[in-house]
C-alpha cells in the first residue's frame, strides 16, 4: 500500500486501512526507538517546524523526538515568540515558514479549523497536533495503537471514555478512530459535559461512571479542561472526584485485564486516583511511547515514505 496523504488534519478523513497501515508502520518505528542507537537517516535534510500556538509538553516533545531519530531537522515555534505577536496573520506566518523550505508544519492551535485553514495555502505538509475542541488525531492514533498491543485488535472491544466529553479533542477523535474500527464506545460525564448529539457519532452515553467501567476493556479518564469551559460545569473538584472520579474501589468491577488510559495532563485525585495512575492496569506511560513512534510514522508517511 502507498500512503497518498500529503496532510493529516483529523481521524474522520481516514479510512479504517489508513488507520491500520499507519498502525503498522508505527510498530516498526516502535523498533527504532528500542535500539541502542536511536537513529536512522530516513528524512535526512527535511525540516519540520513544530509551531504550537497552545503549551504543550507530550505532544511537542514527542514530534521533536520523532523528528530527530529520524533525522530530519526540527525547528519549534511558539505564537509569544512569533511575528503573530505584532499583527501577523497566521497564513503569513505559515507562507513565510514554507518560503524556507520548511517540509511539514506540525500545528497546534487554539482555533478549531486552523490546520485545514493552513493547508489550504501553502504546499508543504499540515499535521494537526489539536485544534480547538476538534480534533487531535495524533492522540488517537497512538491510543489505538496502545490497545492493539495489549488486546490483539479493536474490533469488539467496549472503549468507555469518562470526563469531560464537551471540551475533548481527544475524545472526538478517539470516538472517530474506535468506532471506524469496529469497537464499541460509550461516553459517561456530567450532563453539561456531554455534548448534545453526541450519540450521532455511534456511541452510548450515561451519566453513571459505574455502568460505563462495567465489562469495559479500555478506560479512557479525561482532565477537566477549565481553561475551555466559560462557566463552571460542576459545583467543586472534591464533588466531581467523588462522581466521576476514577478509584481502586470503583476499579474492582471492571475486567481483570481492563487497560487504563489518560491522554494527560493528569489532574491527580481529581478525574484518576494516584495509585490507579500508578497502578498495574495502567498504560499511560506507554502511551507516551507509542506516541513517538506514531509521529515518527507520520512525518514519514506524509513525506512520501512507502
């Protein structure tokens, strides 16, 4: 198969082999990083510039990392340190980042529809490292690949996602990526963390954290985005710990193999426990891992790589 996607802007635009060719390439990338010389000359002199209009600490790190054990050049650019500062349109950032012969734009924006904006105008590659409330399918792609690790394959699994599914990026593009590859999702939050319609994206959702954990084989916590919410959506972190929160007590219903997720930040003692965090049927950590290898996939597929 020949990967055709000069741009990787959400999960809904890929279809379900797309998904599972990137899956596969990433395993192999996976290999690079287990080496003891973490290094390979595959994009040896293509740059990618890293320009994150939001903070971020996994998602930045992760592409520069990817970038350079592929040996491209990476370049990081934040908006504070940017001419965006003085009155510079982002498309004109951005042509002025191509017109150095910049290969891929790796993005991160405030805006939902910001890195489709980008790519409409200039010719090098957009990957989207999250916009908005939209998307952020680079998280998606590397949580599928953490569950077909452990579990084999997607298909039929239960995938339940728990938090605030309102102000998700994750959660959209993890609902998009699970269900196109034949797992079920259910939802469970505060009400005014759902977003209405959200059952038109093929999930279940409930408002009881215990009936969403019940017979699920992936957990998915999600942090409570405050800095998104333009009002309070629950009366006190310590009410929503003791609703929604994620504990040993509540854990002794689920699967004796159920995977724990959590696309961080963690807010610990608020959405997750620390010793669940911590705790045995944890892969967070091994989400960060995986996350490399699929930037490492990504910025080689999108460059023409085979």
């Amino acid at each position: 198969m020949r990967f055709v996607k000069k741009n990787i802007l959400d999960i809904a635009s890929l279809t379900a082999e797309e998904i599972t060719f990137i899956l596969n390439i990433s395993e192999k990338m996976k290999e690079i990083s287990e080496r003891p010389v973490k290094k390979v000359p595959i994009l040896r002199g293509k740059t990618v510039v890293l320009f994150f209009y939001e903070p971020s600490t996994r998602t930045r790190t992760s592409f520069d990392v990817a970038a350079k054990r592929l040996s491209a050049d990476s370049v990081s650019i934040s908006a504070s340190t940017s001419s965006m500062v003085k009155g510079e349109t982002l498309i004109d950032t951005a042509q002025n980042l191509e017109a150095m012969q910049s290969d891929v734009i790796v993005m991160r924006h405030s805006s939902s529809g910001a890195p489709h904006l980008l790519s409409k105008h200039i010719r090098a590659s957009v990957i989207n490292a999250g916009d908005g409330t939209h998307a952020h399918p680079t998280q998606a792609l590397l949580d599928m690949m953490t569950v077909r690790e452990n579990k084999g394959e997607l298909r039929g699994l239960r995938i339940a996602i728990i938090g605030d599914i309102s102000h998700s990026r994750v959660a959209r593009s993890d609902i998009a990526g699970f269900t196109k590859m034949g797992a079920d999702v259910i939802v469970a939050g505060p009400p005014t963390m759902i977003p209405k319609g959200v059952e038109n994206m093929g999930v279940s959702v409930t408002h009881d954290i215990d009936r969403a954990i019940d017979g699920a084989d992936v957990i998915m916590m999600l942090r409570i985005q405050k800095e998104r919410q333009k009002s309070f959506l629950f009366s006190t972190e310590r009410e929503y710990a003791r609703v929604f929160g994620l504990t040993r007590e509540r854990l002794e219903n689920a699967k004796d193999d159920v995977l724990i997720m959590h696309p961080g930040p963690i807010n610990r003692g608020v959405e997750i426990a620390p010793d669940v965090a911590d705790g045995s049927h944890s892969v967070i950590l091994d989400q960060v891992t995986n996350g490399v290898a699929v930037r490492m996939a990504l910025l080689y597929l999108v460059l023409g790589g085979k």
